[in-house]
C-alpha cells in the first residue's frame, strides 16, 4: 500500500489538485471539433464580449461552459459521496450505487423521459427543467427509504443489512429499468442507451438551475461531517463513545447522497468508477483523515471527468463517445490494480 503523504505536504498537493483542475475546466472551454483561441477566453471573462466573433461566443457561453460546469458539479459530487459513503461503510470499494441510490435515480429519470410527452405532460409542463432532477432525486430516495427501513433493527441501522437491501434495490430497480425499455419506441431506445452510457452533452444553463439545489445538501453536509466520518473509523461504539450521533450521521449522509446523485444522474445520467475509484485514489495519498480526503475526492473527481468529457468529445469528432464509457475504460484497469494492491498487502 502506498506511504500517505507527511501532514506538511498535505495542503500543497491539494493546491495542486486545484490548480489542475482549473487548467483541465479551462481546457474543457477552449478543445472541441471547433477550437478557441486562448483569448477568447479572456475577452470572454473580462466582460469584452462584443470582440468576440458571434460564433466563438456562442461557443463559449451555451455550449462549452453550461458542459464544463456539468462536469465539474457533477464529478465533484460522485467523488465527494463516493467518500462519503466509503467512510460510512468503512469499506475502501463502497460506491453510492452499492445502496442503490444510482440505480433508483437512473430508474426514476427513465420514466420521466418514457412518460413526459404522455401521461407525465401536465407535470412537466408545470415543473419545467425541473422536472427530470425531480423525478431522479425520487427514485434515488424512495431507494434510499426503502433500503434504510430494511437496515433498521431495534432503532439501530445495521451496515451489513444496508449493503444488502442495496443489492436487492439495484436489482429491482434495474429490472424496472429494463420493463420501461422494453415498451419503448426506437427513438427513445436510442435516446436511453446514450444517456445510460453517461453524456453531458445535453446540459443546459436550465437544467443545471434545476439541479444544483439537489447537488448543495451533498457539497455542503458531507465535508461538515469529515470528524465524525473520521470518528466513525475506530468503529461504531467508539464513535458513540466520542459523543457521535450516528443515526442521525447516517441518516444525514445517505440522504445527502441520495439527493446529490440523483441530481448527478439527471444530468450526465450513468457514470460509473469516479465514486468508487477516486476516493480510493486520493487516500493513497493523503491517507484516512477525511479533513482532507473529502476535498481531494472532489477536487479530483472533478478534475477526472473534465478531462474524460473532454476526451470523448475529441478522440472520435466530429462524433461524441458517451462519456461514461471513457471513465469505465479508465477507471475499471484502475480499480483492478488497486485491487492487486490491496491483496498483496492484506489490505482486503
């Protein structure tokens, strides 16, 4: 396993990790099948939009950034619950997908899409852009409700029965999914496949508005817990002991996930490996503490999908690979190689 950093080198690297990413967001706005110009950038941001060609602006400003920042929200929050959620579990290879929160989102935002032009058309023309956030943050908590009132025994959550009331929700949820394909037209068909795979390619400035308040409770609550994840690390009754709550920290920390990765899904739909790799990544450097390993998480989280969008933009332009494609062909040999890793040390 490899040495975490000393607690002096903790804090640069994770400028480091800053800096790369604002490097990767600004490379993200400038790459594409039509390139800027550096300094499109600059006029852009500086307020001197009338020197910008109305194309490059049009570029710039619906297209690349409304993507970027999808990106970023949406890869710094996988990687914050994926922390989240490993420090619960106190299970280095715990994903929010191992309680069933993506596959309850992803099930919720397919009927939305099957539904909306049909029996779903007066709610969506009332909610609006809202309404595919909406019905991703319902089936990922009525998955979240559903697996914690399996877990509770005598008032108490019991971790093992959450994992498995997990599995049993993927599943279900899964073959929900499948029962909604299987009565879909060709056009939704195609449209399903591309946005299970993970895209951002349809991320507008609304349907960003519309997630971002689901995507807050998780930016906000999980790093606010980082002590008592840290607390939790000596095991649930030393964690008691320390004054921890830890029903209501479990309850706090499921139900931020749901609502984040809901959020998450409804925009860039599935995206596998950046909650479950990047964690465990930044813990090879920085080591257990989660003061640090929950920023890291997000930071490089972000960082990563960033630079996987970006990829699958270009390497087969003018046409778009969906990127969860790109982060399980990176993130799978990753996981794989952490796994070796771990065995060779008993780490698992």
């Amino acid at each position: 396993m490899t040495t975490p950093l000393r607690p002096n080198l903790r804090r640069p690297l994770l400028l480091a990790l800053a800096a790369v990413l604002v490097l990767s967001f600004a490379a993200a706005l400038v790459f594409g099948a039509a390139s800027l110009a550096p300094d499109a950038l600059w006029l852009g941001f500086t307020g001197r939009h009338a020197q910008l060609a109305p194309l490059d602006h049009a570029i710039l400003f619906s297209i690349r950034l409304p993507r970027a920042l999808g990106a970023l929200l949406v890869g710094s929050v996988l990687g914050l619950c994926g922390a989240g959620m490993q420090g619960l579990f106190r299970n280095p290879l715990a994903d929010p997908g191992l309680i069933g929160v993506t596959g309850g989102a992803a099930l919720g935002a397919v009927l939305h899409v099957k539904f909306a032009a049909t029996t779903l058309l007066g709610v969506s023309v009332f909610l609006g852009q809202l309404t595919l956030p909406i019905f991703a943050l319902a089936g990922a908590l009525f998955a979240v409700i559903f697996m914690h009132r399996a877990a509770v025994v005598e008032g108490r959550v019991v971790v093992a029965l959450m994992l498995l009331a997990g599995v049993g929700i993927n599943a279900l949820a899964g073959a929900g999914t499948g029962l909604v394909l299987f009565f879909a037209d060709d056009d939704q068909l195609r449209q399903f496949t591309f946005w299970t795979l993970g895209s951002l390619g349809q991320v507008t400035w609304p349907r960003l508005a519309a997630a971002f308040p689901f995507i807050l409770p998780a930016v906000i609550l999980i790093p606010r817990h980082a002590r008592a994840l840290n607390a939790l690390l000596l095991g649930e009754a030393e964690a008691g002991h320390l004054g921890i709550d830890l029903a209501r920290l479990k309850r706090t920390l499921v139900f931020a996930t749901a609502a984040g990765v809901g959020a998450a899904v409804s925009i860039a739909g599935g995206i596998g490996f950046i909650g479950l790799v990047v964690p465990h990544l930044v813990r090879q450097c920085f080591g257990p503490d989660h003061r640090w390993l929950v920023p890291g998480s997000a930071l490089l989280g972000a960082t990563l999908l960033l630079a996987a969008d970006l990829l699958a933009r270009t390497a087969a332009s003018p046409a778009e690979l969906p990127v969860g494609i790109i982060t399980a062909a990176l993130g799978a040999p990753v996981f794989f190689s952490l796994l070796q890793r771990g065995r060779r040390s008993r780490l698992f």
